[in-house]
C-alpha cells in the first residue's frame, strides 16, 4: 500500500483545482505543469493509468498462489425421495429431512508453460438424518494433492504471459502521449490567448492612434491641408478601429476563458502571459526520431498487441477444431466417522486419475470456418498494424521536418517585425509632416500588425511541433533523454 500510495503521488493523481487570485502572471512552462497536475484532462488519464496498472497486478497475482475458503454453514433440506424398499421388494416415496455444513481449503497454482493447475485441498463435511433412520456423520479430506491439464488443447496462461505485460508497457506509454497531447493542448490555448491579448492591445493603440490622427486631420481641413474624401478615410478608420476593439474584447474573453477553464482555474481568474522568448536553436535528426518512434510510440505497442491477440485466436481456434483430451489426477486421504473426534483418525488412502477425450465427428465446417475466419482476420490486423505504423512514421517524418526549419521562420518573423514598427514609426512621423498621405499610413500600421501576428504564429507553430514530437516520439531532444527511461526510473525509485 506505501509503494502505491507514492505511486500515486508520483502521478499526481490527486485533482486539487489550483488556488488562484484575481491576477495570475502565468509562462507556457507553468501552464503545462498546471494542465498536467489538476486539468480534468490529466485526471481521465491518471485514471486510464491506473485502470491498466490494476489490471497487471490482478495478472501478476493471478501467477501467485491462491488459496480460498468455501464455506456452507448450514443447508437444510425436507423433501419426499424414492427409495427401494428390499423388505418388500419395491420402490416407495419417503420423507427425509437433513441437515449439512461444508467447508473446504483450496490452494491452487496456476503453471504458466504448461497450461495445468497444481492444487491442495482440505475439506470437512457434517451431515445429520432426521428421517426414521437418524444418523449422524463426519466426512473429512484432510488432504489430497492433484494437477489437472489440458493434454492437447489451448493454453490461455502462455498467451497471457506474452500479452498481459505488453499491454501494461503500452498503457504507461500511452499515459505519457497523453501527457504531451495535453501539453499541447496548452500550447495552443496559450497563444490563441497571446495573439487576442496582443490583438487588444493593438486595438487599443489603433483607436488612439487614429482619434489622433483624425483630430488632425480635422485641423488640416480648415487650411485646406487635406481633402473631404482623406478627412473622411481618417473618421472611416476611426469607427473601423472601435468596432474591432470591440471584437477583440470579445474575443479575449473567450480564449481567456478556454484556457482558465481548461486548466482547472478559478472562473475569475485573469492571466497574464509572460510570452517565450525565442526558442533554443535545436535541430532534429531524422533517424534519431525515427528510432525513438519506433520503441516509445503507443501504436507499435498496440499494434502488436492486436496482431499477438489475433494469434492467439488463431491458435484457440485450431486447437479447439481437433479432438482434446484433459487429465486429472490427485492422490491423498478421505475418512468418515458418526463423530468429529474420529474422522481425523486413520484415514484411508484416496486416489483418483481421470481422463477425458473430445472428439468432433460432424460439425459441418463450423470449427473450421472459425480457424479460417481466425487466420484471415490475423492477416488483416497484420496489414492494419503496418498501415498504422506508416502513418506514424510519415507524421514523425513530417513534424521534425516542419520542426527543423521553424527556427528560420522565427528568424524572418522577428525582422519582418523589427522593419514594420520601424516603418509605420516613420510613415507616422511624415504624415504628422505632411509629406505622407492616408493610404500610405493605413498600409503601413496593417503590416505592422500582420508582422506582429505572424510572430506570434511563428512562436505557436514552433511550440505545437515541439510537442507534437515529444508526444509521437516520447523522447526530450531538447534536454535529450527519455521520457519513457525518466518514468521507468521515477516508479522504481518509489
């Protein structure tokens, strides 16, 4: 119970929304450690985790031995029975009243390679006749000892012993995508928020901007500076300016709410993002993450998991169309007695040996229909699972390659930025002088804005492949080590 009481705190299962005031500065880094301790997503699956981590205990105790007590502490039966009557030589109905209490030790092993069951049983049983002839017995099996196989048919626990700890491998893998899918998730919803919040801030300084800008305007017009039709641009920009300020509200308060809501926050809370800076120039190799993709990546697991699960029909199938036989044997001790203190004493030696056969004589193919139905399906799955496994690869392929000239990207966006400020900055300034028109100011506060925008796309798009990869590969090239090694470690130290 400790090891799974760490274990649990390991994983965080515990979903406690995370207390926030009014204002909350919050960088990307903290808001995927938020989403993965307390988002409701995380907790489904901590959860999931911990459904799959259950089911292998259950299989690695289920190769232990059991021992269980069968108990019947009272069964009373009345009831007319017919009995030969030798005296009179006929049969005739009674009536028999009995009462009976049962108890019986069981310990049983399960052999994985041979498909049998060893067991030891104890077993104690008390009958009392209430009829006209009263009597009163003891039946005791103080032990017998036996094994019980399948001689030539399926073998469930050799099939088990292969696919339950697989399917344990592919559900810590799959908590850890899940994990990284998440994270991505975040990614997301923090910049969809970076980008309305940058978009407000934009608004904001446009409706200023452009008040000012007409306020002139109006001043110019009376020393006929200007014309109506470029008077009448400026106070079209300054309505355009408020209605998308109104917009941009409108939208913040959604993208702030989708990532408040998704990361378990207090409804009122109100974040302000502290933006990444420019990323670490990482490049991926190809090859790397191709390999780390083939061990970490939950579809080759699951992949293999359907195709070792479609054997093992294949061979129940096969096995179960031809004749089977089991065997039973046992060897140990029995005794009756009219008393308890006697039916412990001397008892007599108990063997039994039993052997069944099944031979299928007419079915009319249905046996067979079900291997061939069994083998097709195999086929099919093996095909599936290599369709599935090119996919991953050509998205592996796709994402490190996007991945790898972002940062090149993010390079032209931030001097495609650092231009348009410092173009507007001087349009502005020559249209306070009077040497730029209205158009040429409008062009250039728009590729302004788009520059910004772009940047902050720029950073987005990096990020969501960065993750992305992470979660196809579930390996860190950034700090480069595992994440699938980093868990393995962090459960065997607890």
């Amino acid at each position: 119970m400790k090891r799974l009481g760490l274990l649990l705190m390991l994983l965080g299962l515990v979903l406690l929304p995370v207390q926030a005031g009014k204002k909350l500065t919050l960088t990307l880094d903290r808001a995927i450690q938020i989403a993965n301790d307390s988002s409701l997503e995380a907790f489904r699956c901590q959860n999931l985790f911990l459904s799959g981590y259950w089911e292998y205990r259950a299989y690695r105790a289920d190769r232990l031995p059991s021992i269980s007590l069968e108990l019947t502490p009272a069964e009373y039966y009345r009831y007319i029975v017919e009995r030969y009557d030798s005296e009179n030589d006929m049969d005739v109905y009674r009536e028999q009243q009995m009462f009976r209490a049962a108890g019986e030790l069981n310990i049983k092993q399960n052999l994985d390679w041979t498909g049998g069951t060893f067991y030891i049983q104890s077993s104690l049983e008390y009958m009392r006749n209430f009829g006209a002839t009263k009597y009163t017995q003891y039946s005791s099996v103080p032990l017998r000892i036996g094994y019980q196989q399948e001689l030539l048919g399926y073998n469930p626990f050799r099939w088990q012993r292969r696919i339950e700890p697989l399917k344990y491998e592919k559900v810590k893998k799959e908590f850890l995508y899940n994990r990284e899918l998440i994270a991505g998730r975040v990614v997301q919803l923090f910049f969809n928020l970076a980008i309305a919040q940058n978009d407000l801030r934009m608004a904001e300084a446009d409706v200023a901007s452009s008040d000012t800008l007409y306020q002139i305007g109006l001043k110019r017009k009376k020393i006929a500076s200007i014309t109506q039709s470029d008077l009448m641009v400026l106070e079209l920009d300054k309505v355009n300016s408020r209605n998308s300020l109104q917009n941009a509200t409108i939208a913040l308060k959604r993208a702030m709410f989708s990532l408040v809501s998704f990361l378990n926050l207090d409804k009122d809370t109100e974040l302000v993002l502290d933006i990444p800076s420019r990323p670490a120039d990482i490049e991926i190799p190809l090859e790397k993450a191709l390999t780390q993709a083939k061990g970490n990546n939950p579809t080759y697991l699951e992949q293999k998991q359907s195709i070792l699960e479609a054997e093992q029909t294949v061979d129940k199938t096969k096995r179960e169309a031809a004749f089977n036989a089991s065997v039973n044997a046992s060897v140990g001790y029995n005794q009756v007695a009219e008393s308890f203190g006697k039916v412990y004493k001397h008892p007599l030696q108990q063997q039994l040996v039993s052997m069944s056969i099944s031979i299928p004589l007419v079915d009319w193919g249905v046996r067979k229909g079900r291997y061939n139905m069994a083998r097709n399906q195999l086929n099919v799955t093996r095909i599936s699972a290599r369709q599935q496994e090119q996919e991953v690869e050509e998205e592996v392929v796709m994402s490190v390659s996007d991945f790898n000239v972002q940062q090149d990207i993010i390079t032209s966006a931030e001097e495609a930025l650092d231009l348009a400020i410092m173009a507007y900055d001087q349009t502005k300034q020559r249209f306070l002088a009077g040497k730029a028109d209205v158009n040429s100011l409008s062009i250039a506060l728009s590729r302004q804005q788009s520059a910004q925008r772009n940047y902050l796309a720029a950073l987005k798009t990096y990020w969501e492949n960065f993750y992305k990869i992470r979660s196809l590969t579930l390996y860190d090239f950034a700090s480069d080590f595992s994440l699938s090694d980093k868990m393995d470690f962090e459960l065997h130290l607890y």
